[in-house]
C-alpha cells in the first residue's frame, strides 16, 4: 500500500478542456448516427410494429407469405434510405434479405428482430436527446456561475437609479 496515496478528484471536478473534448468526442459520434427524416422513421416502425401483431394472430398462407416478405423488404429498403451509412450497415447486418417463401416463424423472428432494432434506435435517440439536455443545463450554468461574482445577486436594470447604457 502506498502510505501517501494521491487525492481522488471528482468527475464532477473535471477540468473544462476534458468536458470540451468529451463534448466534441460524442458531437462526433452523433453526427455519424443520424436519421434524415425521422417521421418516415416512426411510420415505417409503426408499420412493421402492427404487422409483426397481425402476424402472431394469423396463420398464413404461401401467398400471403410471400406478400409480408415483400413488404419487410420495401420496409428495410425505405428505412435504409433515411439513415446514415453507418447505422444503415448496421440494420443490413441485423436484417438480411429472406430467401424464397418464408415461414410463418421466419417472418415472425425477422419482424420482432426489426421492431426490436428499431426501438433500440429510439431508446438511444432518448438518450442522445438526453445528454444534450443535460450538457445544455451545466454549461448554462456553468456561465451563469462565471458571469456573476460570488455573493452578487442579479440586479433589475434601473434599480440603483442607473437607466443602462442606452437611455
């Protein structure tokens, strides 16, 4: 054991140029994880939501069978085309194309892994959505604290009978 261990310093005590690139780190990464059209997004999700339901209540046919397979690849091509390269090799890898007439359990697992991703997606849209709040709040702050010197209190322009610079 070192007798003279070095004092633990809080996260929260960070100095702000580590905040900054953090900050930069993940506007990175958010600009590469992105959707072009979010409503087209949410349609199609509901879309594959409400069939992957019909689905499990249903026993189908060959045709309709492969009718879902057509639309579950119209859904995956339209999807595809609102979202970024990288989220976009994602979904091919987790949703590759069917081959000839699925079966009802093949058209059911593809579907829930569908809607599946597709919360995900919109679980870490929340969070993204999130964490910019909450950067926004601390660095509002964070120039609230800077702007004001300890043990002022914000002033109403005139009260000392000052009218401010413009009058």
């Amino acid at each position: 054991m070192n007798p003279n261990p070095a004092p633990e310093v809080p996260e929260a005590a960070a100095p702000p140029a580590k905040a900054r690139e953090e900050s930069i780190a993940e506007a990175a990464e958010a600009r590469e994880e992105s959707i072009t059209e979010p409503a087209k997004l949410l349609r199609i999700a509901s879309m594959v939501r409400e069939l992957l339901e019909e689905t499990r209540q249903a026993s189908l046919d060959e045709p309709g069978r492969i009718r879902l397979r057509q639309i579950y690849e119209r859904a995956i091509s339209e999807l595809s085309e609102v979202l970024s390269p990288d989220l976009k090799d994602e979904l091919s890898t987790l949703a590759p194309p069917m081959q000839g007439v699925p079966t009802d359990a093949e058209i059911r697992v593809a579907q829930a892994q569908l809607v599946g991703w597709l919360e995900g997606l919109f679980h870490g849209i929340q969070a993204a959505l999130f964490a910019q709040q909450a950067a926004a709040r601390a660095q509002f702050e964070e120039l609230r604290r800077r702007g004001l010197p300890a043990g002022q209190a914000p002033r109403e322009p005139g009260a000392d009978g000052n009218r401010g610079q413009y009058l």
